[in-house]
C-alpha cells in the first residue's frame, strides 16, 4: 500500500471517528441530573449508589435535604441542590399524541427540530386497535428519551388524557379516547404501557393519567372548569368516570395521576382524600405520584374559596395525597402550614419519596445518561421512516366511513380530474389537534390527492368560521368541471379547544350551505370529509343523495392527508366506528 493511499485511509479513519464522537456528543448532550461520578463530593452518597433499593436511596436523600430545600422540591419547577449535586428540573412535559413543547419541559431547535405527529387522540381510538395504542407510545417514548438525551426535554410527561367524552360540546374532546369507558381503559393502559416501557421497576418515560375526575367542561356559557361542580352518583364514578383511571394504574401500571380543577361533588379533587389516598393509593396501590392540575391548589382557594386561608388549602392537599404541585403555591404556603402546625414534616417527606422515587426508577441519580439503557438515543431516532410510517397507518387506521352510496373508492381511470374543496382541504397543522409539538413534515389532504390524480382547489371559505359565501361561485365552477368533488370541511382550534367549548353541533358559519351548493353543482359524485376531534351533526348531507359518500377523519395528525387519499382511491379500506356514538343522541341541537 502506498503512503498515499495509507494517509488516505487515515484520514477517512478520523474523519468517521469525529462524526461517530460528535453524534454521541449530541446525544449525551445532558449533563447528570444528579450522581455525576466526576463530582467528588456526592459520587459516595448513599443515595447515589445504584446497587441499593430505590427506597433506602429515597430515605437517605430525605435526611439531607433541608426543609426550604424540600419544600421548593414540591412544585414543578424544582430547584437545583448544589450542595448534594442535583440539578434543577422541570416536571411538565406533555406527548399526548407525540412529544409536544405545550410544556415548559420541552423545547425543539437545534438538532431536535421536531418530532413525529401522531393523529389526536379521538382519531387513534376509532381505530379500536390496542397494540397500536402501545406501539405509538413506544415510538413516542424513544423520541422523548432521544430528546431528554440531547438536553430538549424532560422524563415526566403528563399524558394521557383518559376524561370520559361525556358532553360532544367539550372542546378538550379531542384529546379523549371518547365516550365509552371500556374503550377509555384499554386505550389508556395500552398507551401508558408503551409510553412507559417498564423492565421491572424500571421506566423509559414516566406517564400521567389525567384529569381525575368527572371533568369534561371548560368554558360553556358562563360556566368555567374552575368554577365547575361535577355532581355524581358514587355509581356514576366507579361505572364511567373514574375506568379509565383504574385501569391506568391496575393495569398499565402508571406512574403518575394527576387531579383536576373542577369539585366533585363539592369538594375539590386536589383535596379529596377519598379520591386520592383512599381510590388511587388505597384501593388502586399507584406506584407513583399525584401531581394537581396546573395552579389548580390555587385556584382551590383564590376561585373556589374552599379554605378561609391559603396555608390551610396548602395543607389540605398535601395531607389528602396530593405530592406535586404544578404551579408555585406550595412553596409560597407550605412552610407557614407547618409552622401553624396544619401539615408536618413527615407529610412532606412522604410527598416527596413519590416524586423522587419515580425519577431513581427514570435513572434520574444514576450518574451519565449516556451509560443508561436509553443513554443511546439521539437525534437519528426522531423522526424515523419507520415512525413516520406508523404515524400514516395510525391515521389510516382512524378514519371512518360514515355513509358510502357507492361512490367509493374513487377511480384513477375515471376520477381524472378532482375538485377538492373547502376550509380543511389544504391544512397542515390543523391536522395535528391540540397538545401537539412541531411535527417532522406534513401533507395535507389536497397535496395527498394530487398524488392520485390531477386536482382543481377551491377553498370555498377562508377559514373554517366560514362567515361568508362570496367564494361559494367559484367552489360551484370547480365542482362542475371536475371528475369528482371532495369536500374537506369540520372544525378546527378556532372553533374546540382548551377552554373553549361548543355551544351546539352544526358546521360553523355557511359551510352547511358551502356543501349543498358544491354537490348540487357537482358532475361527478361528491364525497364529504369531516375533519374534527368532536361529533358534528352532518344529518342534512346524509340525507341528500348528492353526497354520496362521508369520512370522518378527526385530527389526522402529519400524514393525515396522505391517508385521506389513501381511503378515497381504496388504497386502503376505512374504520366502521368511531367513539363518538353520542352524535346521534344531540343531533337536535
């Protein structure tokens, strides 16, 4: 071999060698949370060393905190302890339906610009498909450990959302498996399962159930979930709302359950030991910790006035099991609770072997993350082929044929030309719901479409509010001079979400009229697709025999157009059912 070409070979030798290190430079780009063998001072701790039990190492670090230094451990926000090594953390992260920034926990930039977008929630339910559910939280979780790796995001997620879908006006709906408990409970012990991926006592991420319980208002005609009052039966409770709870925590083996704003029967969740210490500790034996509802302790006492003093509402959810508190309150009140003589130490102490027993299982104080089980991950295993993939087959999996006259599937042959139409028919994020993050790439319906045939695209309306009707004509010319029409109409974040429910079920604005006029115009057959999280009363197109055919596609998340397009051309097949039966029960309104 020459000296060329071994100079050569050297050189390509270090330049692979510099790639592999600045990869795992990127990926153990977290310093230790806590236990970094490189510090003398703690490497040594009793609490530091990994071949004692979880609760020995829980008990020592107790011991050696202070009580200011606990008490600012309480709140979601935790402080650093530099004298013990611990490094600061941020417990709210949320991925709901894929690793979302909604939280302060997590951000994306850098070399995690974004990460893969499942279909909302109420979408993957339709799919009735349990090993789905758990596959979904498995990929979510590798993103969120690559992510936790690469310093971008926490281990504690506050998901999933498993509210029984009780009203279809609630605009949080969407983040529901729906109405039905059963449903509720499978989907959610299958997707904490996959969330989680317990070896033993051991986690990748921690989940969260939530919001326990009977909660399913946030804003309805004056009534807000702050000031909401659930009466219900105790039959009411352990038949509907509070399944999907159990099962996360019996069968899914959740780590975290959090309790929400509203009162049950007149008493604040946060601060019901019967619903905390006695159903979900006692009866339930969860294995994890309580976490409020953000500055819903607060809200307890400033909107609720549930206690005369702020202390006392302090007091009152610590001792009724609550050991986390999203939002300041506990570390402004908690020490003048004690000193009051309302709340021990020992309360304190018990609160906080939850939290810091559930970061040992994450190998939060195991020392490098990098030398963990997960400690490879990184950038290279967010938004995979094959996770991209299966957030495709999730939202194929979630559509559902309402009415079929015998217009589908559309032909390639036949259906050279297609109008596609309407507010929903060229969007992207809208695809996504809500307690979504950046996700890797999109296609929407239209762009979808167009890689089936040639498309005419009008959007009728220029959002989905739909206040006017002057773009109506040209919907009409494209409809008229097209193999076949689509429609894409429905609701987005403008109309249901997050303290914003719906007043009533109809389409907004004049989309009603947008999908009358458009199929009577129409040459060829015209099919209406719905793109929503709650059930919207479409009665008139069902019975109108010029609306041949309709799909419910939810929130179909980053490939939710290519698999809209994938059912029209019968590519493949759609769902039977969806969650939300009740539609039928409200059409009236």
């Amino acid at each position: 071999m020459s000296r060329t070409t071994k100079r050569d070979s050297l050189t390509l030798l270090l330049l692979l060698l510099i790639a592999i290190l600045s990869i795992s430079s990127v990926e153990s780009g977290r310093p230790p949370f806590a236990c970094d063998p490189r510090n003398g001072l703690t490497r040594s701790l009793r609490f530091c060393r990994t071949n004692l039990p979880i609760h020995v190492r829980v008990r020592d670090l107790l011991g050696r905190l202070t009580l200011p230094e606990k008490i600012r451990l309480l709140v979601n926000n935790a402080i650093d302890v530099p004298r013990l090594g611990i490094r600061g953390y941020e417990w709210w992260s949320e991925a709901l339906h894929g690793v979302s920034n909604v939280g302060p926990g997590t951000k994306f930039g850098g070399s995690f610009p974004g990460a893969t977008s499942f279909p909302q929630v109420i979408t993957t339910a339709a799919s009735f498909n349990e090993s789905l559910w758990e596959r979904i939280g498995q990929v979510v979780s590798d993103e969120a450990r690559a992510m936790y790796n690469g310093g971008m995001a926490g281990l504690t997620y506050w998901s999933p959302n498993v509210n029984i879908f009780r009203d279809p006006r609630w605009g949080r709906g969407q983040e529901t498996p729906g109405e039905d408990p059963v449903l509720a409970g499978k989907y959610a012990a299958s997707y904490v399962r996959g969330l989680q991926s317990a070896t033993g006592n051991r986690l990748k991420v921690a989940a969260c159930c939530k919001h326990y319980t009977a909660y399913d208002l946030d804003n309805w005609k004056g009534v807000d979930r702050f000031h909401f009052n659930a009466r219900v039966s105790k039959q009411d409770l352990a038949d509907t709302y509070n399944v999907p709870f159990k099962a996360c925590v019996v069968e899914g083996k959740v780590a975290s359950v959090m309790c929400s704003y509203n009162q049950v029967n007149g008493k604040p969740t946060c601060a019901d030991p019967d619903l905390l210490k006695g159903t979900i500790r006692g009866q339930w034996h969860l294995n994890g910790y309580i976490v409020s509802d953000c500055d819903s302790v607060g809200v307890m006492y400033d909107t609720q006035h549930f206690t005369v003093t702020p202390e006392e509402s302090a007091a009152a959810t610590i001792k009724a099991g609550l050991d986390l508190d999203c939002g300041p309150f506990l570390a402004i009140y908690t020490d003048l609770a004690i000193r009051r003589g309302l709340l021990t130490v020992t309360d304190v102490d018990m609160a906080l072997a939850n939290t810091v027993t559930v970061q040992m299982r994450l190998g939060m104080f195991d020392g490098e993350p990098s030398a963990q089980p997960y400690g490879h991950l990184g950038p290279r295993h967010v938004c995979t082929p094959d996770h991209k993939q299966l957030a495709l087959e999730a939202a194929r999996q979630g559509i559902v044929l309402l009415k079929n006259s015998g217009s589908l599937p559309l032909s390639t042959s036949r259906h050279r030309t297609v109008a596609v139409i309407g507010p929903n028919s060229d969007v992207t994020e809208t695809m996504i719901g809500n307690y979504a993050g950046v996700a890797c790439d999109y296609t929407s319906p239209l762009k979808g479409i167009s890689r089936y045939v040639r498309t005419v695209h009008q959007a009728g309306c220029s959002n989905v509010a739909c206040k006017a009707n002057n773009l109506f004509g040209f919907a009409e010319v494209a409809a008229r001079h097209a193999d076949a029409t689509v429609l894409i109409m429905g609701l987005d974040q403008s109309i249901e979400a997050e303290f914003k429910d719906r007043a009533g079920l109809l389409l907004p604005g004049y989309q009603q009229e947008l999908v009358t006029r458009v199929a009577q115009a129409s040459k060829g057959p015209t099919i209406l697709v719905l793109m929503s999280g709650g059930p919207i009363d479409v009665s008139f197109a069902k019975y109108d025999r010029r609306v041949s055919a309709i799909l419910w596609a939810g929130y179909p998340g980053q490939a939710g157009g290519t698999a809209i397009a994938d059912v029209l051309f019968g590519t493949t097949n759609p769902g039977k059912f969806n969650s939300l039966a009740q539609c039928r029960k409200y059409q009236t309104l």
